[in-house]
C-alpha cells in the first residue's frame, strides 16, 4: 500500500490538454473528421439566462438618459489604479470599441461588435488589444448596475460612442440590442499563421501574387485589427501601406471618404503608448496566472501606465489637443513635413520636422512638458496616397463635412453587423434610412393568403420550380450580420437576378408568374415568392401521404433597385449551395464544408441541415436538375427515401472524381444513382449518420415532414425581424 501511495504521490487525478475535450481529441486523431461544433457553438445550455430571457425586451426599460450621464462621468473619473492619458479615458474606450467594431468583414458577415466576443479568447488577447481589458474593467461597475438591461456588446460599442460626445463631436446616433454570447465564437477564421504579426512571407501567409490579401480575411495579419501601423512588414512605407489600407477598409465595407474620415477621426483623440520596454510586459490575459485575475500585459518592474505604457509601440499623440474633437489631425499631417524616428520602445514612427511649439502636445503626465506629435505609417498615406490626400485636404478645408462624415463612417462602423433598421432599440436610433442598412418597406397583410395559395396551385409551377425559387430568395440570409433574406424580394434586382447559383432562365419563367399573382392579389411580390415555396412543399408532402399546412406570416415587403447597393450585395453571391448540390467551380475546401459554413451562417444546427438536405433532395431541386442525391424513384414527393436509402446496405459507394460517386447494387452491380460529397457525408459522419438514422426510419416519415416544414419556415422567416 505504501509503495502505491509512494507511486502515485504527486500525479494529477484530472486529465489534461486535447483529451478533455471532445472535438480537439476527434480531430487529433482524425483530422478528416468533419467538425460539426460550430453548429452548436452558441447551444442554450451554454447560456446562463433563463429560457424566456428577451433581451429585446430587457433593454428597452433601460435608463438611457442615466446611461450616458454615467458613461460621461467616467471619461474623467476613477483616475486611481489605471489612471488616463490627460486625465481622460475617451482615447482607451474609443479604441477598446473601434477593436470590437473593426473586426467586421463584408466577405461573409463575421466579426463586429455585436455579440459582445471582444470579452473572449482570441481577441481579449490578441496584440492589437493590449490593455482593453483594462477599459473593460473600468465599465464593469456601470454594467454591473444596469445589469440584464444593458449587455456587454452594448456597452462596449456604446463607450466609444459616448466618448466621442464628451470631447465635442456631433455623433449621428446609436442603437442598442447587440445580445451577448456566453462562450467564444467559434466560426471565425482569423487566418492560418502560426503566430501572431507573422510577416506575409511567412510560409502560412495570407498573401498571393503581389499583394491579393486571402478571402474572407480583412486584417493584414493575425493579431491585428487592420494593418500594421509600422508599414507593411514592418518597413515604412505610406504608398504601400496605402493599399493594404484601402483592401482592408474596403472590407469592413468602407470606401475611400469613409476610410480616410475613420482613420484621422480615430487618431484625433488619444495617443499611442511605447515609453517603455515591453519586455517587462506579463503574459496576455488568457496566458495569465490565476491571480491576475483574467487581466493582462501586466508591468510588474515598473508602473506601466501613463508615460511608462506600452501597447503599440509607438509614442505620442497625433493631436495638439488630444482630448478635443478638432480639425488637428488634418492640420499636422498636411502642414508638416514628417520625418521617420524610433520610438523608445523601438517602433518607427513619423515626426515632424521644425515643428512649432504651439502645435506640440503636452505631455499626457505633465502638463509643463511639450512633446512630438506623431502620425503612423496609415497616417501618412492619408498624405502621399493621391486619392487619399485629395479626401484629406477636403476635411482640412470643411471641418464641419469631416465631422458630419466620421460621424456617419463611425455610426456604420459600430452598427455594419447589427443588420436592418428594424433591430434598432433606444432613443438615439436616426429616423434616416441608410442604404448599407438594406432597407425594405412594409408588406400589406392585407391580401386573401388562400386565394393567393390558390392561383400559386393552378399556374402550373411544378414542385422544384416552386420550392428552388423560394429557397434561392432565402438562402442568402446570413446571421453573422444578418443580411439577405427572402424579405425585399430581391432576387428578382441586381445582382441577384442574374447570379449564376439563382438559374436565370428558370428564374425568370417563374418570377414572371409570381409577380403576376402579386399584382393581382395586392400581395408583396416577396410574400408570393415564399407562399409559392410553401404550396410546392405542402404538394410535395401530400404527394407522399402526409397532409400538412406549412406556416406563413404575411408582410414582407418589396425593395426597389434604389434601396439596393448592388456592390454591396455582391459579396452575398453564392458560390456554392449543399442543400442543392451545387458547386459553382472546384474549390481546395471540401463540399462538405462549404455546405456546413452555409449552414452555420443560415443559423441551422446539425439536425436542420441533415432533414433539409433530405427535403431538397427528393423534391427534385438540385441546381441544374442534377440527379446527385436524389436517392428516390419518387421526384417531387417529401418522402424520407433519401435517407432511406443512403443507408441502405444492399449498396455501395465507388468513388469516380473527388466529388462524384456511384452508388451501385452490391449483387448486380449496375449503377443506381450518382452522389457527390455533400450527400455522402450523411452516411460518412458519425454526427450526421446518426440524424440520417433516425430519418430512416420506418415510423419517422411523418415525423421527417414536419421536421422538414418546420425548418423550412425558419429559413423562410430568418429576416423577419418583425415577427421576433
């Protein structure tokens, strides 16, 4: 027994790294696994909020008025254990919400200020965010005395906003109704380096060619929140940094005027912290030690606040008055010449040359020292760029059009991923519709739905055409920044109408009947559209002997071509669509993962997909009336054959390309039907097997139809923000 004891002393009776969690195990091991978790990364359990916990509803009885006289307070209080840069916290908030906002890519909907992910791993840690968790931490008595009416993601977009206010500017406006998530979201791709601020010769660049930055990525490097304020690599240079600028804001969805009133309006106020060496910085707060309490980048040798800082690298302010929303910025940049220099902690940054004394800064601690100003290498292409330096001199000359613009830029900037004006909550939301909101205008309600349904059934539209043209109107919908939908109809406008994925011809033969319907019946061409795919899937769910009436809400409405930015509905363009077996051309991803991206972003979980797959198999609405998966001998009926027979062991799966198969009968031999990866996944994954299982079964038809109609009608009803 002592030799036991003796044996064991000391070991851990816990097990530790990947093996405790499920999916990091699967994928050690099988790395060809599909990874199903982002489905159900957000899952109610995770959740700490009672089940019938609205916060669309919580917010509302928020004290709005209290809010911002708190928020103001703050700029200038709790100067003690994280003291501000003149006495001021409006630099670190504006920063702390720029960080959350800035992460928002247009490619496809992610990031952004909205969930409140700023609070966890990776971007409470990432380099670029040095010392936001302290910014966090001085909201917490303020979010800690509204509590359930006011969430993070709020207050964090919501701080920088307020900020702004108390240094002078005229802000456009906010809206509240960001809810939180509880645990990190897991559906980002940040990029593959290894590391972070990885040069983009590194062997997991982002880069092709001369300098085509990867889709759907933003940032210039992993850890960054855009581009690199050194210069490209790290080596000065405004002309090239310039383009790495225009890509990445024109990703976060913002032209040349947006990004040239984004940069200066952000460097307006505030400074940059490198008075130090960062080498005595502690760990990042997800590397922190239990008794730093989730707070990071800790200066144990010295003070590491105010003139002993460092985050960027860079030192100094850009401004004469940093605290003060002025036109300085522009009056700097272009009065001066800028010359490069070394920070104290090593950074280059640009100074001015024979500078006034008048026009220095004084110092963030002592207010009888004057410093530099500086400006970044982004800085200095507002400057030397062409197109940039014409925008510049613009604001320089209209002070009241650069405010008027940033505030506009800034209001989208915080606001791009919240979706349409309708999830707006609070007193401050501008009546102004804005077109980046994708405004539609109500639907009647009105009509006869019946006699609608009626004309839909006799125009002779067969199943698929239907149900394909309902789908290809919804499918766009992304919950990531909750754009697109089947509300505005506008798939019958530029761009959609003629997007290969959506079949131009097909399309129009059916939108030339639907529109008909819906001038006959005063019904929204939108609301006709999805009734149409509705009595396509109640013809297809009878045909199989089940009698079922699929839900529907009345009151979309139809967008016009002049509500629609047709760039900025370009990126919402499919190029490959699962759930109709369709891939516009051979990608390095799998089609599997493509249709479970598409699935994430439709807000579907593992089981949602599985039956819709099912459904749109044997109704016959695969992309170019391909026979892929279509494992039934019945077309057009909601029968549960496919699953039927993808697991039906009298077959077999031969492999003819990387995304077709034959599935043959094991005795005769003879082909039966042709899969792609997209249906065999079903049968291959252990997850999506088990869902396919049950389906299969002998007693689970009727209950595949109602899981089908049910699924269906979230899809249908996804922009219906009206309906929350």
């Amino acid at each position: 027994m002592a030799q036991d004891k003796a044996q064991t002393a000391g070991k851990c009776p816990v097990m530790h790294g990947s093996m405790t969690t499920t999916e990091r195990a699967v994928k050690q091991w099988w790395p060809k696994s599909l990874n199903l978790d982002i489905l159900h990364q957000h899952d109610a359990r995770i959740n700490p909020m009672a089940p019938d916990f609205d916060y669309k509803e919580e917010v509302k009885k928020l004290d709005f008025v209290a809010l911002k006289k708190d928020l103001i307070a703050l700029m200038t209080d709790s100067q003690d254990w994280w003291p501000a840069d003149w006495g001021h916290y409006g630099g670190l908030m504006i920063r702390m919400t720029w960080h959350a906002a800035g992460t928002y890519r247009t490619t496809d909907g992610r990031g952004g200020a909205g969930t409140g992910n700023l609070r966890f791993a990776p971007l409470n840690s990432w380099p670029d965010n040095t010392n936001l968790d302290k910014a966090r931490r001085l909201l917490w008595p303020i979010k800690r005395k509204y509590g359930n009416k006011l969430s993070w993601a709020d207050l964090i977009a919501y701080a920088g906003t307020i900020a702004y206010e108390s240094m002078g500017l005229k802000t456009f406006g906010f809206g509240f109704g960001r809810e939180d998530i509880w645990n990190p979201e897991k559906d980002i791709y940040w990029g593959s380096e290894k590391e972070f601020l990885a040069p983009s010769n590194n062997p997991n660049s982002r880069y092709s060619g001369v300098r085509d930055l990867e889709n759907p990525l933003a940032a210039v490097t992993l850890g960054l929140i855009y581009v690199n304020p050194q210069g490209v690599d790290g080596q000065p240079d405004p002309v090239r940094t310039a383009h790495d600028v225009r890509t990445t804001f024109a990703r976060m969805a913002m032209n040349d005027e947006e990004t040239v009133a984004l940069t200066a309006g952000g460097h307006t106020v505030g400074k940059a912290h490198g008075n130090g060496n960062d080498a005595h910085l502690g760990p990042e707060p997800e590397g922190g030690e239990v008794h730093d309490q989730g707070l990071g980048w800790l200066n144990k040798r010295t003070r590491g606040v105010g003139n002993e800082a460092v985050t960027s690298g860079l030192e100094g302010a850009w401004t004469t008055e940093p605290t003060k929303w002025d036109n300085g910025y522009f009056h700097l940049l272009l009065n001066y010449e800028w010359e490069l220099k070394k920070s104290p902690a090593g950074a280059w940054q640009w100074e001015p040359i024979n500078i006034k004394e008048e026009d220095k800064p004084v110092d963030a601690e002592n207010s009888g020292v004057k410093q530099n100003p500086i400006m970044t290498d982004a800085d200095m292409a507002m400057k030397m760029d062409p197109e940039y330096r014409k925008i510049s001199e613009r604001f320089y000359k209209d002070p009241d059009y650069f405010s008027e613009t940033f505030a506009r830029a800034w209001f989208k900037l915080t606001h791009r991923d919240m979706g349409p004006k309708a999830r707006y909550i609070g007193p401050e939301v501008p009546s102004e519709d804005l077109i980046w909101q994708d405004p539609v205008p109500s639907g009647s309600t009105s009509y006869d739905v019946n006699a609608v349904k009626k004309k839909i059934a006799d125009s002779g539209l067969s199943v698929s055409e239907l149900v394909t043209t309902a789908w290809d109107s919804a499918r766009t919908y992304r919950d990531s920044d909750k754009r697109g939908g089947a509300n505005g109809a506008r798939i019958r406008l530029a761009p959609q109408r003629s997007w290969a994925g959506n079949e131009t011809n097909r399309l129009n033969k059916v939108l030339g009947i639907l529109e008909g319907i819906a001038s006959q019946t005063g019904a929204s061409v939108a609301d006709v559209i999805v009734l149409a795919g509705n009595v396509g899937v109640e013809q297809a769910a009878s045909a199989a002997g089940v009698d079922i009436t699929v839900p529907f809400s009345p009151g979309r409405g139809d967008a016009s071509q002049d509500m629609t930015d047709v760039e900025s509905f370009d990126v919402l363009e499919p190029v490959h669509d699962g759930f109709r077996n369709w891939l516009k051309q051979s990608y390095a991803v799998t089609a599997e993962e493509m249709m479970l991206d598409r699935a994430q972003l439709m807000g579907l979980t593992a089981s949602e997909m599985t039956v819709l797959v099912g459904g749109m198999r044997v109704m016959g609405t695969n992309h170019g009336g391909t026979s892929h998966g279509v494992f039934t001998d019945r077309v057009g009926q909601l029968t549960n054959d496919f699953f039927i027979n993808l697991t039906d062991m009298n077959y077999s799966w031969d492999p003819i390309d990387d995304n077709l198969y034959e599935i043959r009968d094991r005795q005769s031999g003879d082909t039966v039907w042709t899969a792609t990866r997209a249906d065999l996944v079903f049968g291959s994954n252990s997850i999506l097997r088990a869902f396919a299982e049950l389906y299969a079964q002998d007693d689970n038809h009727e209950k595949f139809v109602h899981d089908f109609v049910s699924v269906w009608t979230k899809v249908m009803n996804a922009d219906r923000y009206d309906l929350a």
